[in-house]
DNA sequence: AACTAAGTCAACA
DNA sequence: TGTTGACTTAGTT
C-alpha cells in the first residue's frame, strides 16, 4: 500500500539537527557549506530533491543561529567560504528529547555596544577560552599558564593540550519515527559514521583532533627529514602554507634540512566581526643538516585545525 | 490564544 | 556564499 519510498520521507530532524549532525561528524569539528551540503545529501536521500529550497534554508539557519559560528580559513588556503563549526557553549540542544523542535533556542546575550560575545547559555565546555568580542586585551582562562608559551623561542617539544571531547550526539530517530530506517528503535543502522581520518603529511604528525576547533591547546608535532615546503616565500606565494618564511631558509627546494615543526596555538582566538580567527602561533625549527648553517623558526601555520587543513591542502 | 521554534520565499551584499 | 526581513507553519503552554 504505501510505496512510499526511504528517500520520499522527510527525515525527523530540523534544520539545526541536520547542520549540528554533520559538523558533529566532521573530525576537525568544521565544514564548509558545501560540505554540509553533501553531507546531509548523502546521508538522506530525500535531500537530493529541492535542493535550491532546503539549501537556502541552511543557510538562513547557519547565519541565523548562534549556535553556529563561522571560522575563517587557514590564510593562503584556496577554496570557497568559510567554516562553520557548533558554537562552543551550545551544549546538548537536543536534550529534550526532539530532533524536531528544541526546547530553547540557543542565544547569545545582546551585542552591547561592541562588548558581546558573552554567553547566556550553560557551557559545556569547561575549558573553553571564550573572548569573543573583546576589542583589545586578552584574558586567558584561569587554568591557562601564559607562562607556559613563554619558551616557543626555543623550541617547544611538550605537548600541552586541554582536552575538550567531541560531541556525539546519538542521533538515533526517536519514538514516533523509530520506523525510519526500517528497523527497530535503537538500532544504529544509518548513523553518522566516523569521519575520515585526516590525511598524513611529511614534517607533520598530524594532531589529533580531539575538542573544539576554538579551543586553546597546543601539542608538538616533531618530524626529522627532508623539507620541500620551506623555501624563501614572500607573501603567499612560496610558501604552501600561505604564509611568508622569516627564518634563514634559503635552502633551495627539495634539500635536505632537518625540520623539527611543533605547532602552538596559545593565544584566544580572536573574532573580528562575525567570523572566528584561529591563532596563528605555530612554529618550527629548522636544523640545517650541515653544521654552520643556521637554524632558525618561523611561524607557519594556525592550531592543530588548521595543521590539519594544510595537511589536505600541502597533499594536493 | 499567546508564545516561540522552525520553515519558506526572497531581496540584497 | 552569507545576512536579513517578512511571512507562514506548527508545537507548547
Ligand atoms: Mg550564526
């Protein structure tokens, strides 16, 4: 009798579940819009009808809601729009049992003249370093040691992270669509499955991406061999990360250097208009595999998010 | 019925 | 790609 077909029925998730399911699967916690797109297409084929309408309609929702932000891309890197991510502080907006309708909406308090960026909502984060909106001075979070990134200029070798674990919403269909996949409730079939692991990259362990894109952490990402990237670079020409060599790196392309590359983000992200900024505190030494030539750092790269957005680009 | 979350259409940057 | 407003639909109280 009813022929209705698995793609013909609209799954049992607003808009906001839908965004929050894929960024949620997303590794580094952010995706593009077009990411979301596809994401949410492959999972429910329903969603390969209409797209010109629900697709406006997660747009209206990303921009609308704050419990979506928007993070710029690593600089340099090439590619359309920017990422969103959950906002930090959202917490479980599901908790009340419906993907459908929450039972608040997630708010951030009014934007005061230019101080906003303060929450209204319960953080579940606990270390989360929020400084949204704060024009000028920095105020680290009180388990955050300034200290701690007072010895970058030699070399950083500890891995000091704040561990803030992802979200993982079971976003099994409830009750009354228990039926949606053709299977019992409870059952995981047609879940989001974990996401790809992120790419390996010479001169880069790549970090793991455990926490928030936002969250303040550091690790160390050591690595010995040879380094093609870090010919002098002007602008964001030479360099594949987009970013300018200050050290002595005139080593010509492809020759051997020793290349001990740690990243650091320890310093809060900034947030200039609507759009987030991840730190750009990452750092290497280079050890010239011949005695007498000199080593030297640089800043090459963002947090371990973005580390890992070179990591796809510098593959290519 | 009032209140509020969510969906649609659409102008515009 | 992203923001916003006007309006509609629909769930909660
Ligand atoms: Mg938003």
């Amino acid at each position: 009798m009813q022929s209705r077909k698995f793609a013909d029925v609209k799954p049992p998730y607003s808009y906001i579940a839908l965004i929050t399911m894929a960024l949620e699967s997303s590794p580094s916690g952010m995706m593009t819009l077009n990411e979301i797109y596809t994401y949410i297409m492959n999972k429910f084929p329903y969603f390969k009808e209409n797209q010109q309408r629900w697709q406006n309609s997660i747009r209206h929702n990303l921009s609308l809601n704050d419990c979506f932000i928007k993070i710029s891309r690593a600089p340099g890197r090439p590619g359309k729009g920017n990422y969103w991510a959950l906002h930090p502080s959202c917490g479980d907006m599901f908790g009340n049992g419906s993907f459908l309708r929450r039972a608040k909406r997630f708010k951030l308090a009014k934007a005061k003249g230019d101080h906003s960026g303060q929450l209204s909502g319960m953080s579940s984060y606990g270390h989360f370093n929020f400084y949204g909106n704060h024009p000028v001075s920095y105020k680290p979070y009180p388990s955050f040691n300034p200290l701690t990134f007072g010895s970058l200029s030699h070399g950083l070798s500890q891995a000091q992270h704040y561990p803030i674990p992802h979200k993982s919403t079971d976003w099994s269909p409830q009750m009354n669509y228990g039926s949606y996949y053709g299977s019992p409730v409870g059952s995981t079939q047609g879940l989001p499955s974990p996401g790809p692991s992120s790419p390996g990259v010479p001169g880069f362990s790549p970090p793991s991406l455990t926490g928030h894109p936002l969250s303040v952490s550091t690790f160390s990402a050591t690595h010995v061999g040879t380094s093609p990237y870090y010919s002098h670079s002007s602008a964001n020409g030479g360099s594949p990360l987009g970013h300018s060599a200050s050290g002595p790196y005139g080593a010509p392309h492809g020759s051997n250097q020793t290349l001990n590359s740690f990243c650091s983000s320890s310093f809060p992200t900034s947030q200039v208009g609507g759009t987030y900024h991840l730190p750009v505190t990452v750092g290497s030494h280079v050890q010239p595999s011949h005695p007498g030539l000199p080593g030297g750092y640089t800043t090459l790269a963002q947090s371990p998010y973005s580390c890992a957005q070179y990591a796809s680009q510098i593959r290519t």
